[in-house]
C-alpha cells in the first residue's frame, strides 16, 4: 500500500504538475498573451514546490527502507 502510494508521488505528481503548467502556458500563447510575470511566477512556485517534494520523497523513501531492514532483523 505504501509503495503504491510513493509511487504516485514521485510518479503521478510531476507529471500532472507538469502538464498543467504546459496546458496553461499553451493556452495563454493561443490567445495571444504569451508567457507573462505570472506564469513564471507560478512556474517557479511550482518547481519550488517540486523540489520540496522530492526532498520528501527521499525521506519517505530512507523511512521505508528502515521499517523493511527492521522487519528482517
């Protein structure tokens, strides 16, 4: 279950973080605004948040190879 769930994170989630800012920049060139202070804005809060993301990952990550290694013992 766990796995699972890590999976998606390090998986599922940047890659709709990442199609989201793709499908907003696409959409504002179509209309004819280009990329503003804005979408930079919020591109770097995003790859911001990214980062802390996988920060976390890797500390979920060193938590569950710890319980395993237990578990063995």
């Amino acid at each position: 279950m766990h796995e699972a769930l890590i999976v998606f994170i390090v998986i599922g989630l940047p890659i709709l973080c990442v199609t989201l800012i793709v499908v907003t920049v696409s959409k504002g060139k179509k209309h004819g605004k280009g990329s503003t202070a804005d979408d930079q804005q919020l591109i770097e809060e995003v790859y911001h948040g990214l980062k802390d993301l996988r920060r976390r990952i890797e500390n979920l990550e060193t938590i569950v190879d710890e319980q395993d290694n237990r578990r063995r013992q």
